[in-house]
C-alpha cells in the first residue's frame, strides 16, 4: 500500500526539521519526526539522495531518504526533547 504525504512549512521548522535529521545522521542514530501531522520513524541505516530537476522556468531540489520499513518492532527515535507534532 503506497502512502504518501506532502506539507510546506514556514522557513523556521523547515530549520528545526533539517537539523534534527543533520544531527540524527551525524550521529548514526534513528529519527522520529512528524509531516502533516503523521508520526514517521527514520532508522539509522536510512540512505540519503540528493536530487535536482529544471524543467522550463521552474527548478527544484528533493532531499529524499529511503530505508526498508520494518514491519513488527521500531527502533527507538532520537527525537529532540520538547519537540512535538505538526
């Protein structure tokens, strides 16, 4: 079953966002975080892509992580204490 999940943030939590999951890869450990509102746990081993498109007059740049979801247990998240939900 294909989910997926899309949500524009303002300049501020996209800055939390990407220094949470800096700080997770950095330290090889396993990231909670929350798109519009859905809980998604990223393990540690999770594989980073950077991707660049120009099509025309519009440009874009994905930041994509891919990892295999595990299906009976999660690892523990490494979420930031007093962070919460979208």
């Amino acid at each position: 079953m294909k989910q997926e999940v899309e949500k524009s943030y303002a300049t501020a939590d996209v800055v939390a966002k990407l220094r949470r999951l800096a700080s997770a890869l950095e330290a090889g450990k396993p990231l909670e975080m929350y798109i519009a509102g859905k809980r998604i746990y990223v393990p540690s081993n999770a594989t980073v892509t950077f991707e660049y498109e120009h099509d025309g007059d519009e440009a874009e740049v994905e930041i994509e992580l891919r990892w295999k979801p595990r299906r009976k247990s999660r690892e523990r998240s490494a979420q930031v204490p007093g962070t919460s939900p979208d």
